[in-house]
C-alpha cells in the first residue's frame, strides 16, 4: 500500500491534515468523502514506496482513443451521455475499463457531472483528459471535446507503438542472447569438462573461472532468478518516489544513444497536449499543470511548472522556455511567433506534427545504431565462452604431437 497525505477541511470547517494508506488515489478520495471532508489536496508522503509495479487502474491510451472516438458519435447522434456511458460498458472488452465506465454511469444517475465522476478515478483517467472535460461542461461542447481527445490519444498512442517496435527487436535479441549463453554454460560446459577431466589436461584459468560460473548457475539457479525478479521490482517501485524519479529522468537526458529521442518524444507530447487543452478552452496555467505530467519525464515536467510560476507572474510563455534551455529553441520561437498573432494551439498542434516526424527519424536512426552493436557485443561474449570451452582441446592436441 502507498501512504498519502491529505489536506482537508472537516465539517466544523476546521482544516486538517491526515495521512491514509490505500492501493490507489481513488480509494483515498473515497475515503475522504464518506468521512465527509472537503479535499484540499492529496499526495503521496515522502519516501513512500509504491509497490502496485503494474499500474494495473491506468488505462491504455488505445482504450481512451476508442472511448472517446464512440463517445463523441453517440453524443454527436443526439444519445445522452448517461445512456452512452450504459452502451460502452456493455461493449468495452477491457474488462477493468467497462468496471469504471459502469461506476461512471452509477455516478451520473446519483446527480453528478461527468467531470466529478472522471474525477473519483484520477489513478485510471489522465489529468487532461479531467480538465478537458470540465472545459466541455462550461462551454456545453463535451462533444467537440471527446473528439479532440480522440484526435489526441490516437496520436499518443502511434507514438507509444512506434517506441515499442523499435525495442522489440534488441529486447528479443537480448532474451535470445542471454539463453544461448546459460545453455552453454549449464549444458554444453559440462560435457566438455568430463571430456578434459577424464584426459587429466591441466585447465587454463578462463576455462576454471567459467565452469565454476557454469556449477553456481546449476546449483543455484532458483535463488538467482528470485534476486533479479525481487531487484527488477524493487527498481520499478523506488522508479515511483518523486526524487528519485526526478534525478533518473535527470540523467536520462545526459545519455549520448537515447537524449535525443526522449527529449523529441517529450517535446511532441508537451506542444501537443498543451495545444489540445487551450483549443478546449482551458486556462493556460491550467494547461501548463497539467501538461507537466504528461511529458514522461520528471525532470521536464518540473521545469514547465517552474515556467508557470513565471507566466503567474505576468511572463509570456516563450520567455521562461527560452531562458530555460530544455526545449529545441523551435519551440520557443514557435510559441512566440503565436503569442504575438494570436493563434497559439495551431502553432503548437503544427510544432507538435513537425516533432512526431523527429521522433520517428530518431527511432530509426538509434535502431539502426543499436542492433548491429547488440549483435557484435553478443557475439563476442559467445565467441569468449566457446574459446574457453576449446582452449584445453588446443593443449590436448599439443600433447598428442
């Protein structure tokens, strides 16, 4: 479970503040509100570890696209939004999705907006996807505005598979290569080291060093494989407390191979989202909140609230951008250049399509640096284990002349 704490007001009106362990935000939220509170805020506590690794409520951005794409042409068709929200949970094929599309309906029929209820399940819902909403309530377009976020998540979600393909075929070269080394260390080696034994040839050190790496797999294997799952799920935990998610996503952009990629990713993700919620009406240091946490990178998303601060205080966005240095310097003259004739969601959404191209150019571009380099590195450790295992024979055949 994380630990939360939660600034509230109770009902003598008096504010508090209170700490509550949950699985998700969701249930803190619930929580809270049955006790009848007012919630002022909620975050997790300082060093707390969250070990829900899966993220098993956040829902795909495939499913969202679909969601809002039928969501729209119901509502475009003139069906209530309580009534489509019956039809997409009974059609949802995720099941954990149409459970929350289900509650959602129960919520409507209780009296509340459709923006409250997104709201009780902010771990499974992006926070634009939240304040998107609210804005289509004001402004009476919820329909206008699930199309736009369908536009939106669609394109996310062709970044996000263009990602993946990309690291399918090094991570499958990887699993391969690392099979091909235990088989040869716990099947083949044994045999070779009756064979030498057997000869009574004296065994150069390499070969010693590998067969005793060879017995410690062996013998233990099970306890082996139980650190690297417990490490990897350590890893993906303390990946969740804010400092250290911050100083990683730091040094992920210091990297030489990978820098470039995840800053162009961040950049698309950043012109785009923030160019969806100001065409949806949503006020910009709203939109610059929000947007801090959809950039996939901690260290980006602080420097976008650091910029808000400075559009708080009277700046135009393009200032704090460009003294801060994390952008290409396009995206700040971008931005500029709108400001100053007034059209600043079409400049983004255009800077956003222009860096989806880059994106793509990087992915090939590092693909096509990564695997031949997978493919030389695992060649030699293979190459160094079969050495070893023929070294003796060489001495053996020394001998016999």
């Amino acid at each position: 479970m994380t630990s939360y704490k939660c600034n509230v007001v109770d009902i003598s009106g008096k504010k508090r503040k209170l700490t509550h362990k949950a699985e998700t935000k969701s249930e803190v939220i619930d929580y809270l509100k049955k006790n009848n509170y007012i919630i002022i805020d909620i975050e997790k506590s300082a060093g707390s570890i969250d070990f829900n690794i899966f993220g098993k409520e956040r829902i795909k951005s495939k499913d969202l696209a679909v969601f809002c794409k039928q969501l729209y042409a119901m509502l475009k068709a003139g069906v209530t939004l309580v009534n489509s929200l019956e039809i997409l949970r009974q059609q949802t094929d995720n099941k954990h999705f149409a459970k929350i599309i289900g509650q959602m309906y129960e919520d409507l029929q209780k009296g509340n907006t459709f923006s409250e209820s997104l709201s009780r399940h902010k771990d499974a819902f992006p926070d634009i996807f939240i304040s998107m909403a609210e804005a289509g309530e004001l402004s009476g377009n919820i329909d206008l505005i699930m199309n736009r976020l369908s536009n939106h998540y669609e394109k996310e979600y062709k970044i996000e598979n263009k990602v993946k393909s990309a690291m399918t075929y090094p991570i499958i070269l990887a699993l391969v290569s690392i099979a091909v080394v235990v088989f040869l260390l716990t099947t083949v080696m044994p045999t070779f080291v009756e064979m030498y034994t057997s000869s009574g040839v004296e065994l150069p050190r390499l070969t010693q060093t590998l067969i005793k790496v060879s017995q410690t797999i062996k013998q233990y294997w099970h306890i082996m494989l139980m650190a690297i799952l417990g490490l990897t799920a350590g890893v993906i935990s303390l990946n969740k407390v804010p400092k250290i998610k911050y100083k990683e996503d730091y040094y992920k952009l210091k990297l030489p191979l990978v820098k470039d990629l995840l800053l162009k990713i961040s950049t698309s993700r950043f012109t785009r989202t923030l160019s969806t919620l100001m065409g949806s009406g949503v006020p910009l240091l709203q939109a610059l909140e929000t947007v801090s946490g959809v950039t996939g990178n901690a260290y980006i998303g602080s420097k976008i609230l650091e910029a808000r601060e400075d559009v708080r205080k009277g700046l135009a966005l393009s200032q704090p951008l460009r003294q801060q240095g994390i952008f290409p310097p396009m995206v700040h003259n971008m931005i500029k250049i709108g400001e100053d004739s007034g059209a600043i969601e079409e400049i983004l959404d255009k800077t956003a399509d222009f860096y989806d191209e880059e994106v793509d150019t990087a992915i090939t571009r590092m693909t096509t640096l990564l695997e031949p380099a997978m493919i030389v590195f695992m060649g030699i450790i293979i190459g160094f284990i079969v050495i070893a295992m023929l070294m003796p024979m060489f001495d053996m055949v020394k001998t016999v002349q």
